[in-house]
C-alpha cells in the first residue's frame, strides 16, 4: 500500500481532479464510489477497482480491511488530504475510482425497459435505479439532457443498482423508440387508464420525463399507451421515481400471479 502525505503528490492531484470535476470523470471514463457498500457492491458485481482509497486513520476499520485483503491496487492518503476529496460527511474513510462501462447501443429493444428523458435530480434519478434494479429490469436508455448516472450523488442514491443494470447515456431517444416493436408505456396524470388496469404481463418500455415539465410532445407520441396512478388528497403529482416504482412494482405483481 502507497501512502501519500503531500498535497504536491502527482497522483493526488490527478485523485483531487477526478473527485471535484464531472468533466474529468467523463473524459477518463470513471467514478468514484464512496462507502463500504457501494464497494463491497462493485467487488461482488464487477470486480477490481483502478484504485482503492483509505484514509490513514481508516485502514484499521474492521470493514474497509476486509476490503483492502480483497483489492490490489491500493493508495492511503493522510486524513487531511482524504478529507478533501471525499464528499460524503462522516463516511467511514473509503471511496474507489472505477471505469464506467461502454456499451453498445442496441438496434431494438426486446426486453422491459426504462427510458429517462430529461430528468434533474440526482436522488431521483439513483432512487429510479434502484427500484428498477428491485424490479428486475436490466435496461436503462437515458436521454443527452439527463443528469449523469454515474455521478457520485446518483451512485449514492443507487446503492449498488448500477452494477446490476445496462445504463446507456446521451440517447437519442426518438430514434431509439422508432424502432421498438414492443409496447411504450408513459405516466400522464390526464390518462384515463390507471396503471393498474393496463395488461403489464409482457415485455414493454417505460417512458418517464422531466420532474416538472414531464415528457415532450415528441416523445409522448410514441406512447403506445398512457397510464396514471390514481392517489388520493390534494397533492397534484408523485416524484417521478415514486412513480416509477409504483409501475415497475405493479408489473412485477402482475407477472407472479
């Protein structure tokens, strides 16, 4: 294990780059994991990380050094230097640097599906992650104008969801639905059909937009069907992953009857 205690330290720098910088994560491929769980997840799903980080009064813990016997590559930073680059507070002193995946864009889908047109919120979109990991459901299509999905927050949110799930970025999602012969269910609270009378028993793409401004005209064309959620009291909508894991939990039921 390589100890570091200078600021000066060629690698922390490039370390510190990666932890404050989206744009340097993008153009190297990679995020940081913070926590034991989403690195126990990520050694159990995926494998080895480029790096393991600890802070010097961590190594010791009794989790982080069972995952420090299972990691090869291995950097301990003086706490001062650990501190400024983790961006959970309080955590236990752990984070990863990992690739993010490149995949190839399918030509169709075939199986049950998740596309995001849009969406904002880091803890919205993680939470959708996660439910859709729950649910089964292995792929996601999000649109270029949606938050990063391997940025740390979302990674925190997702709790480990990522490493189950196919998660394609920068889609263009018209072209994508053009092409779909299964059926494209989206959630409008002006669908007279609730989600619950819809036959879900089947392989079908669920189409979610912007938390505030919902799904394009465009897109929403390519609705095979529209769906809503009854609910009731005053309250006018659901937060879009409440929803999600609302419909993708009803097909599920669906499906074990």
């Amino acid at each position: 294990m390589k100890l570091i205690t200078s600021r000066e330290n060629a690698l922390y720098k490039e370390l510190k780059h990666l932890a404050t910088s989206s744009q340097a994560r993008r153009k190297a491929n990679c995020t940081l994991l913070d926590g034991v769980h989403l690195c126990q997840s990520y050694l159990e799903q995926i494998g080895q990380p480029q790096w393991c980080v600890v802070s010097e009064a961590s190594q010791h813990h009794p989790e982080i050094a069972a995952l420090l016997v299972q990691t090869e590559h291995q950097l301990i930073l003086a706490d001062a230097l650990y501190h400024a680059l983790s961006q959970v507070e309080h955590g236990v002193g752990i984070f990863f640097v990992a690739q993010t995946p490149s995949l190839v864009l399918p030509e169709q889908i075939t199986q049950t599906a998740v596309a995001l047109d849009n969406l904002q919120d880091p803890g919205n979109l993680g939470s959708l992650l996660r439910s859709a990991a729950a649910a089964g459901i292995r792929h996601v299509f999000c649109s270029t104008g949606t938050v990063s999905a391997w940025s740390p927050k979302v990674m925190r949110a997702g709790m480990g969801a990522h490493f189950l799930l196919e998660i394609h970025e920068n889609v263009d999602l018209l072209s994508l639905l053009k092409n779909t012969t299964i059926p494209v269910l989206a959630t409008s609270s002006y669908a007279t059909q609730t989600v619950y009378d819809c036959d879900l028993k089947q392989p079908l793409v669920w189409l979610f937009g912007h938390e505030g401004q919902g799904l394009s005209d465009e897109l929403m064309a390519y609705a095979t069907e529209q769906v809503t959620i009854p609910h009731q009291g005053q309250i006018e909508s659901l937060n879009v992953a409440a929803c999600a894991a609302i419909c993708f939990f009803e097909q599920v039921r669906q499906n074990l009857k």
